[in-house]
C-alpha cells in the first residue's frame, strides 16, 4: 500500500466545499453559505465520517477533486 502524505488538499467540483485532509481520522471542511466560509472540524469516530475522509482521500467518487494547499489555507486562515 502506498503512503499517504498529509495534508491533502481537496474541493467539491460545485465549488462551495475545500477540505484539509489531515490524517485517516481527521479533516477540516470550509463550507461557503452566501457570502460566508463556515469552518467544520471533523474527527472520524463513527463509520460514516470514517467512510468520508476514505472516499476525500481515495478522490474516486467524482466530487472531489485535488486543489492547491494556498487555497484551502487561505481560506482557512479567513473564516477562522
């Protein structure tokens, strides 16, 4: 199995979703509403959440794509 370097960088292909992958376990979603960037922690315990951060990893569903880390940052650095 290959290993993953994190963080990994993504964004929904609607454009309202960026996401900072930071381990198997664990990513930061920043969610535009309106005008506003609204950011989500998000710590994987239950199956759900797990089987979300595989399939952001895995980018294999077709609504996620892989961005530039300046853009998930920057945004990060906004909405905070």
């Amino acid at each position: 199995m290959e290993q993953t370097g994190f963080p990994l960088y993504r964004r929904s292909s609607n454009g309202l979703n960026w996401y900072r992958v930071d381990s198997p376990t664990e990513f930061m979603e920043v969610q535009r509403v309106g005008k506003r960037y609204v950011v989500h922690r998000v710590e994987a315990v239950i199956y759900p959440e797990k089987a979300r951060v595989m399939a952001l990893i895995a980018m294999d569903d077709g609504h996620v794509h892989a961005c530039p880390a300046q853009e998930v940052e920057a945004l990060l650095s906004t909405a905070e």
